[in-house]
C-alpha cells in the first residue's frame, strides 16, 4: 500500500493496526489533493486480490 500512497504523493501520518492514515496536501498543497486521494483509494483496493492471494499462499489469514 505504500507503493500506492508514494506514487500519488500521500503523505502518510500513522499506521493504526491494518489501516494507514494516509493526508494528501501536506506539506504542500496542489490543487489535485482530492483527486489524487481518490484515484490512490481506488488503487489501493484494486490491489487487495493480489496481496490477499499472496497472503493465501503463505498461509495467513
């Protein structure tokens, strides 16, 4: 997920168990903040079923 959130320019505040507390316009704000956010939600999820299967094949839950 950091991938993610590196590649749309997040800043990432706090892991908080399996969430990330993710900001978008800091330190610097740009006019895209909140589509950037979006399109990064959007990709985080599109990359569930892989981490899931990997997690699969490893054995955990």
């Amino acid at each position: 997920m950091t991938e993610a959130i590196n590649q749309y320019g997040g800043t990432i505040n706090e892991f908080i168990g399996d969430a990330i507390l993710v900001i978008f316009g800091v330190p610097t704000q740009r006019e895209d903040d909140a589509e950037r956010a979006v399109v990064c939600a959007v990709a985080m999820q599109m990359a569930m079923p892989g981490i899931n299967a990997k997690l699969k094949e490893l054995g955990l839950p």
